[in-house]
C-alpha cells in the first residue's frame, strides 16, 4: 500500500466515524485540498505540465465555437466550459494518485492524455451521438489501456479510467436517445447497469475504502465493441440496429458478471458494511 493510499482509508475513516455529518464532510474536503496544495508545491513540474493540459482543452472548447453551429462540439461549447472545469478541479484534487502502484511519482502520460481527451468529449456527445465522436471515444479507450500497459500504470488511471467511460457511455446514450437513435429500453436498461457499477465502486472507496473489485470495474468490457457498435448506430439514425447492439452489449456484461461465483457475495458483503 502506498503512502497516498494509507492515507485515502485514513481519512475515509474519519469520515466514516463523523458519520458523514456535515461537518466531518468538511472536515474531508478540506483535508483533501490541502494535501492537493502540498502535492502541487512539492511536484512543481506536475503541476505546471497539469495548467498546460487543463489549458489545452480550454483553448479547445474555445475554438469549437468557431464551428458551424449545428456541430455538436459548437453546441455544447458553454457546458463544455464548465464540464472541463470541473475535471480540472477532479484532476487536480487526484494529483497526488499520479505514482505507479508500488508509490513511484511520476507525470501525466500518454494513457492519461487519451483518458482526458475521452473525457473532454462527453458534453459533446451529450448534445449528440455523432458517429464520428463516439467512435474515437471508444478507439481511446481502447488505446489508453493497451498504452498504460505499454508503457507505466498509475493509480489515477487505475481507479479514475472507469469513471470516465461510464460518463462518455452514459452520454453517448443521452445524446443519442434526444437525437431519436435509440429506443428508452435499450437506454434504460444500459443506464441502469452504469448506475449499478458507479455505485458499487463509490461504495467500495467512500465507505469500504478500497478500490472495487476488478472484476466487476472490467465487466463492461468483454461486450464493448458491441456497445460501441451500437452507439456509432446510433449516432447514424440506425436505430434498429443499435437497439439490438445496445441490449445485446448489457445483457452480455451483466451475464458475465453474474457468471463469477464470487461476485454476489463480495457485493452483498459491501453493501452492509458500515
């Protein structure tokens, strides 16, 4: 266990014995910012490579009012602001998870870049499933991982990654279902297994304190290119198509979920704890 982790179930365990009133989540969150102050004054080649990156997408969201205006990058180019905002903020909170898993500082890499830059796409594909934004979200997706293997894993990419792909997935679903590509079932029912995970892994780090099993964080992943099949469908107005991708992509993760005999009860088991 690294120095950052010991200290993450050291405060989540204040927080815990608080109550999670609000006093002991202000306690937490001030807690937080100070030691993201400290990482910043100690990592100051970190922090000015962070101010460039968050940089970089401002300029890109600036510049995607440029675009036609039907486009759905000019589009959600107000929320975009405000949506990379806060990923900035969320990054900087979570600079000190930038060191490999046995405690190694290191900086922003490849990996993290194509992570930020799925991330960077979600208001856009909130606004509409373009084909065209929805496949190179899932090509960095695939990429970032096989990259971080490749080269180095960080904590931050470790138990960050999954949060990402559940927000571009769920606004994929919400950008194509306003645009009449998918049907409500295949959307609800996909909705609801991201509700599920998203859950269940901030269970497992607010109020177990620690990461959520693997299995379950990578249940998504086997029917992936189905899902992806089915939101570039979307995004195309091939809504049959796409409705069938899409339920098919759900009803595979779940049944290889529920396939591992130690799932139910590692989530049973998290569920009551206190």
């Amino acid at each position: 266990m690294t120095e950052g982790e010991r200290w993450t179930r050291e405060e989540l365990a204040r927080l815990s014995a608080g109550g999670w009133r609000p006093r002991a989540l202000r306690d937490f969150l001030w807690a937080a910012q100070v030691r993201a102050n400290v990482t910043r004054r100690r990592r100051g080649a970190l922090a000015r490579q962070e101010a460039g990156w968050v940089a970089v997408g401002v300029v890109g969201w600036l510049a995607a009012g440029r675009l036609p205006a039907d486009s759905s990058l000019a589009r959600a180019r107000r929320r975009g602001l405000i949506w990379w905002a806060a990923c900035a903020l969320m990054l900087d909170w979570h600079l000190g998870m930038l060191e490999t898993p046995d405690g190694h500082p290191v900086g922003l890499g490849a990996a993290d870049a194509l992570t930020l830059a799925r991330a960077w796409l979600v208001p856009a594909v909130a606004v509409r499933a373009d084909p065209v934004l929805v496949l190179l979200g899932g090509l960095s997706d695939v990429a970032d991982g096989r990259v971080a293997r490749a080269t180095r894993c960080t904590r931050l990419g470790r138990d960050l990654e999954g949060l990402v792909d559940a927000c571009f997935t769920a606004a994929a679903l919400r950008g194509a279902g306003r645009a009449g590509g998918l049907s409500l079932l295949p959307i609800a029912s996909e909705g609801a297994r991201l509700t599920a995970g998203t859950l269940y892994a901030s269970t497992a780090y607010l109020v177990a304190g620690h990461a959520p099993d693997p299995a379950v964080r990578s249940s998504g992943r086997g029917p992936a290119p189905l899902r992806l099949a089915g939101l570039v469908a979307a995004g195309a107005g091939r809504r049959r198509v796409a409705d069938r991708l899409i339920a098919i992509a759900t009803v595979v993760a779940v049944a290889e979920l529920l396939s591992r005999p130690d799932i139910p009860g590692d989530v049973a088991a998290l569920a009551w704890s206190r």
